[in-house]
C-alpha cells in the first residue's frame, strides 16, 4: 500500500508541476483540473472518500469552469475595444 501513496504523491507533484509550468491561462485551466483529479486519486488511496469526492467536485469541475468563463469574458470585453 505504501508504493501505492508513494505513486499517487509523485503523481499529485508532477502535475502540480504542468500547473505552474503552463504559460497559457487556458492550459493552466486544464492543467488545475488534472491536478484535482490526481489529488483526488490521493485522498481516495489514503482512505478520505469524502475529501476526495469534494476535491473532485470542487477542484475538477468548479474552480476550473469558473476560471473559464472568466477567460471567456476577459476575451468578449478585450473584442469589444
């Protein structure tokens, strides 16, 4: 089991990496939602099914599709001057 949180921990580091690492807001977008579903792949490998439900909801599907109707916004208002 521990090689197990072993890979999910490199795995939630790797792509905490491809977030950062990401120069396009949108990439970064997609990049965070990854992010969330290794994290959430980690809460469910050390046994925190709740915290690992809300992750997904919050980090994988939320917090990303708010940043992208910002970006969208940010796009319509640059297109209008």
């Amino acid at each position: 089991m521990s090689w197990l949180i072993a890979a999910a921990l490199f795995a939630v580091a790797a792509s905490g990496l491809l977030v950062v690492r990401s120069r396009s807001p949108r990439r970064q977008v997609f990049a965070l939602a990854g992010n969330g579903v290794t994290l959430g792949i980690l809460f469910f490998v050390v046994q925190a099914p709740d915290v690992a439900l809300s992750e997904f909801a919050v980090n994988t599907v939320i917090t990303p599709l708010l940043f992208l109707v910002t970006l969208a916004a940010a796009a319509m208002n640059e297109a209008r001057r």
